[in-house]
C-alpha cells in the first residue's frame, strides 16, 4: 500500500478555484483570482496531489525559476485533514527532482520556511542561509 493508491501525482498546476481554496485552508495568505492566475500561468514548474476517490487536490507545490540556475519552491501546502501522512514530502521530493532532472548542473534552490514546514524541509536536506537572511518589501498602497 503506497501513498499513489489513493492519489495521483500530478504535473502542473491545480484548477485556478482548487489552488485558492487549497491557499486558504492551508492558512497560507488569501490570493485574488488574478494573483493565482499569474502563479498557475508564471510557474516553472507545478505538481499536485488529487484524491483518487473525490478528484480534490489535496496538496501541492510549485517552482518559480529561470530554467538557469535559480529556482524557488512556493505554495507548499497540504489540506489540514490529509497533513502528516507523506503527501509534503512527496510534493517536495517531487519539485526538487525535477529541478536537478531538468536544471543545469549545481542549481540554487531556495524556500521561504514558513515555521509548518521547517522541519519537512530540513529532513530534505535544507539549510538556512547564512550569513544571508531573507527580505521583503512590504508593500504600500499608492
Ligand atoms: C508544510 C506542509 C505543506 C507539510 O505537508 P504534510 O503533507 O503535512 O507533510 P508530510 O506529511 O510529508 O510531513 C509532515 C509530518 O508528518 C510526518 N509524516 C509523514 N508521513 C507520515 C506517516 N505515514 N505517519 C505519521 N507521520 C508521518 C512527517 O515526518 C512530518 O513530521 P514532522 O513535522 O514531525 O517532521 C503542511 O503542514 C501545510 O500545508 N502547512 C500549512 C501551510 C504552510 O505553512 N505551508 C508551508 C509554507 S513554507
């Protein structure tokens, strides 16, 4: 009995109504059907889990990159009911494999850790950076 039993590994991106939903019960920050639109369109590359017996996507990922050397895995979640039982890691596994896979040799593979997920991340291999640290600009209403 594996996890692909009773779902199916996906390459691309979920339906634009399915990655809302997924974002927001995850809890990750609600998105406009334009900002998922540019995410579902932009990716360099998407994956997705569907329950076999419903068709829901269930969990997801996705890589922004330049197909070069610079690749940032985003949007890793997992509906709360179906957390804990290997579907990050397999979706994480998945994104990571098709980096090296498909990028030129020594990519530059990077994530933002929200604290859910530091320590799938950190049995995968992930370090923090230092002595950099990541950024944002907040942003402000014109
Ligand atoms: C982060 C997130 C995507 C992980 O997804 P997930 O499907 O729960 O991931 P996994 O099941 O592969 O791993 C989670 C835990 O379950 C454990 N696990 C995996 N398979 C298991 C199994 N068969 N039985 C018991 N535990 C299992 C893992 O070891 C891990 O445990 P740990 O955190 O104590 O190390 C999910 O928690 C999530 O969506 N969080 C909210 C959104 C968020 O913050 N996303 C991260 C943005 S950076």
């Amino acid at each position: 009995m594996t996890l692909l039993d009773d779902f199916e590994l996906i390459a691309g991106p979920p339906p634009l109504e399915e990655y809302l939903q997924l974002r927001k019960d995850a809890g990750l920050s609600q998105k406009t059907r334009q900002q998922g639109a540019g995410a579902l369109a932009g990716s360099w590359f998407f994956c997705h889990l569907r329950e076999t017996a419903s068709g829901r996507t269930v969990a997801m990922g996705r890589v922004i990159g330049d197909g070069g050397w610079c690749f940032h895995i985003a949007d890793m979640a997992t509906l709360p009911e179906f957390q804990g039982r290997g579907l990050g890691r397999l979706v994480l596994d998945t994104v990571v494999a098709h980096i090296r896979e498909t990028a030129p040799e020594n990519p530059y593979i990077t994530l933002i850790a929200d604290p859910p997920g530091r320590r799938l991340y950190e049995q995968a291999g992930f370090t923090e950076i230092n002595p950099s640290r990541g950024m944002e600009l907040p942003w402000v209403r014109p």
